[in-house]
C-alpha cells in the first residue's frame, strides 16, 4: 500500500523507558507504522509535529531551520493534494513543566481527513524526494497521530 523506505527504524538506541520520548529520532520505526495502520480508516486523523533543528546540516552549508523551511514549502502542493490542513503552528516560547534540555523549536498540527489519506502523501514518490531536506534538518522530528474525542 505505500512505500516503507522513509520509514526506517532510527539508529539511536531504543530507549527502554515507556514514558520517555526518544528525542534523537526522526523517522517511524516498523512497529510505530504497524500502531498506525491500525488506526480507524474512516476517522479524521490529527498529526502533532514537534520539531528540534539541527544547528547546521550535515554539510554544513545551510542551518536546520533552513532546510526545514525549505521541506515546509516544497511539501505544501501534496498536503494540499492529500486535503490535509495545517490547523495551528508555533515556537516554543519556554517549558513550563518537564525538562527543558533539549527543548523542541517549533511544534504544529496538521489534520488528515483519514489516515488512508496521510498514509497515500508519505507514500507519495514526489514526497519521498521532498523528505530529503526534512531528514537532513532535524535533530528530532517527533510526530504523533491523535485522534479527536
């Protein structure tokens, strides 16, 4: 149904705490897009990015946030294809509970009319070629499906 390849489990070490975030990962892992899969076909889907830039790519030619922006914009025509809707976005200002080591940049949300509909975007050949700039920007590009109650 789509294509796996952008969906490999990340090489940091898998954290044995339940409640702890990996906040070095940036792509699912197979049993993270298996909880997916499971989720209501019919159901309209919420998308919660929370996002830490790197300082400088891997190449050292542009900065992290650069790079995103640039993800950001060229990904735009395929949410809207997909009839996703960016709903909120913004800068994280300041934590005011948890530990603020490592503190995300930015956080947003964006809501699919299903899952089958996220699921056809990343699967998306043009969005393969996108994501490129997605990976090389993040230190941490956590994503978590939410569904409305």
């Amino acid at each position: 149904m789509f294509n796996t390849d952008y969906f490999i489990p990340s090489t940091t070490k898998n954290n044995s705490n339940p409640l702890t975030m990996n906040l070095t990962q940036i792509k699912s892992s197979e049993e993270q897009m298996a909880q997916l899969m499971a989720y209501p076909k019919d159901t309209p889907l919420t998308m919660i990015n929370i996002l830490k830039f790197k300082a400088k790519t891997k190449n050292g030619n542009e900065t992290g946030r650069a790079a995103y922006a640039r993800y950001f914009k060229n990904v735009q025509p395929l949410v809207a294809l997909s009839k996703a809707k960016l709903i909120w976005k913004g800068a994280v200002a300041s934590t005011v509970v948890g530990d603020s080591k490592g503190e995300p940049d930015l956080i947003y949300l964006v809501e699919y009319p299903s899952v089958n509909h996220f699921l056809k975007l990343i699967s998306n050949p043009d969005y393969q070629i996108i994501a490129k700039d997605r990976t090389i920007a993040l230190e941490y590009g956590g994503l978590i499906a939410c569904k409305t109650l």
